[in-house]
C-alpha cells in the first residue's frame, strides 16, 4: 500500500509540473503574440520596442530568484560567484533579443517552429568545428526537424496572419531566429562551465546570475543615451496601461514557469523536462491558430507535424540511450 501510495503522489507531482508548464508557458506566449501585434489604445499604435520585454522579464525573474534563494537556500558556499555570469549573460541578452524581434517579420507559429530546432546548430557545430560523428537516427531527427521548418518556410501565409505582422519579411525573421538559437548554443555551454566549475551552485544561483547581468547589459542598452528605445518603450506603457499589464504578465508566468522546470528537473530529470517542453510548444502553435486568429493550411501542419515527430524521435533516442546507461551502471 505504501509504495502504491508514493506511485500515486509521485503521478500527482508529475501531472502538477506538467499543467504548471504548460499554462505558464501557453500563456506566455498568447501575451508575446499580442504584444508582438496587437494595437493599443485608440491611436492603434504598436509596441515597437519588443526588446523591452526582454529587460522587463529580467527584472522580474532577477527579484524572483532573489525571493526564492532566502526562502528556500540552506545558505551553504560554493556557488558559483555572481561576476563569473557576465559572458553569458552577453549572449543570454542578444539572442533573446533576437528571437523576440523575429515576432515583427513572421508569425507566432513560425517563430516557435524554428526556434525548435535548436539540434541543427548543435550538430553542426559538432561536426564541424569538433569532429563529433553523430549516428544515422540523429541525422534522421535533423532531417525532419530541418525538412519541416524548411518547408513551413517555404509555404505561402496566409494574408490574415502577415496583415497581424508590423514588417513581413520571412528571411529576416528565420535568420534572427537561427541567430537566437546560435547565441543560446554558447549560453548553455557557458553555463555548464560554471555548473562544472562550481558543482554547489544551484538553479536558482544561475538565475540569479544571468538576470542580474541581462539586467545590467539590457539598461545599458535601453537607456544608455539620450533618447534611447527604453524610454520610448516606458512612455508607450505609461500611454497604453494595457500593454504595460500584458508586459508584467508575460513576465510573471516566466518566473513562475522556471519554478515548475526546476521543480521537474529535480524530481524526473531533463529528460522529462524536455518532452514536456517539446510538447508544450506544439500546443502553443494549436493555441495561437485557434484563439491568435493564425491559421495554418493543410500543409503548413504537414510541417508542423514533421517537425515534432523529429523532436519526438529524438526524445525516444535519449530515453534509449538512458536506459542502457542504467543498464551498465547496475551491478552483476
């Protein structure tokens, strides 16, 4: 009865991270998308500035973290010390940035679609630059991830959807896109140096350290000079408070959101963590075409669908590969 019950709860917790993930981050988006094209007030003006989403979200999630690590930290030494994040947090502030002004030249649904498919850039690198030779399977998830944002690309939008966007321009949108998840390669590498480095440093130490210094980079960006964006960028929200309400929630289900992935991570694994994720984003695309008004052809979920049975396998073949990691680790 007892480990029937710990089976339970266990379910329970993993059914509370999934709905905590998914609402924080389905959310989060349908607030990105509408920020990204809605217009305010009775001017019908739109927020230009999308960057600013970016320094607000590191606020935000600087005070969070700070909040969580005195309630929750048991106060030991060894992290990692908060100077050692200040190359990270370069790149962690330009490739957000990036992907974030992607939403002025293509849609909500492209923009997820591409940011998903991180594994290109990764393997590419991998190949490339340090001669890592991946396996046929791998390359088979490349091809359909790569095959369906290609052919999402390619396909023709509909008229509805790029009426919604401030500048239509495919290329520039995919690039920023790529440059996004090229800048994110060299975050999470940093990353795993200090996590390497400084084993005793915990998420919430990370998240500390790279908002603080996305904090610092973003206002020295956006109001480092006389008329610089973050002016304009506040003056904007002061005219239109509901922009300003969508910008704080949009950052709140960020910082809430980070709390249900750790939670997940410390409790299933990346693993987990990463098909919940991966899932999300499929609903989120389903989401924005049914309430965003983004609707998507026959082929273009053709697409969508090559893309996510890619990711899919890819998932299968980490899990695969855990399974006889722990098979070996088990003695005889």
């Amino acid at each position: 009865m007892e480990s029937h019950g710990a089976g339970l709860g266990r379910v329970l917790v993993l059914a509370f991270c999934v709905a905590g993930i998914w609402s924080a981050y389905i959310y989060q988006g349908v607030l990105q998308e509408t920020v990204s094209t809605k217009r305010f007030g009775p001017d019908k003006k739109r927020f230009e500035h999308l960057a600013f989403l970016n320094l607000a979200q590191n606020v935000v999630c600087l005070v969070w973290s700070f909040i969580m690590i005195k309630l929750w930290s048991s106060g030991s030494s060894g992290g990692a010390p908060w100077w050692s994040y200040w190359s990270a947090g370069i790149t962690n502030t330009i490739g957000p940035a990036m992907g974030i002004e992607a939403l002025k030249y293509i849609s909500y649904p492209a923009q997820v679609l591409a940011k998903s498919s991180k594994m290109i850039p990764v393997m590419l690198m991998g190949s490339l630059v340090y001669g890592i030779r991946y396996t046929f399977p791998e390359y088979l998830c490349t091809l359909l991830v790569a095959g369906g944002v290609s052919t999402f690309a390619l396909l023709k939008t509909s008229s509805k959807t790029i009426s919604k966007l401030a500048h239509p321009n495919a290329p520039l949108g995919y690039g920023l896109c790529f440059l996004n998840l090229t800048f994110d390669g060299f975050t999470n590498a940093t990353q795993d140096s200090i996590t390497a480095r400084y084993p005793k440093t915990s998420a919430w130490d990370i998240m500390l350290g790279m908002n603080l210094w996305g904090t610092i980079y973003n206002i020295a960006f956006m109001f480092g000079w006389p008329n610089a964006v973050g002016f304009e960028a506040v003056q904007f929200c002061k005219q239109h408070p509901e922009a300003a309400w969508d910008i704080l929630l949009y950052c709140l289900c960020g910082a809430v959101g980070q709390n249900f992935i750790f939670l997940t991570i410390s409790r299933f694994g990346s693993l987990t963590n990463t098909t919940i994720t991966t899932t999300r984003k499929f609903v989120s695309i389903v989401v924005s075409s049914l309430l965003s008004g983004n609707p998507l052809s026959t082929k273009q979920w053709g697409s969508v669908i090559m893309v996510f049975s890619g990711l899919s396998y890819q998932i299968y073949l980490k899990w695969k590969k855990l399974q006889r990691m722990q098979k070996k680790r088990k003695p005889m």
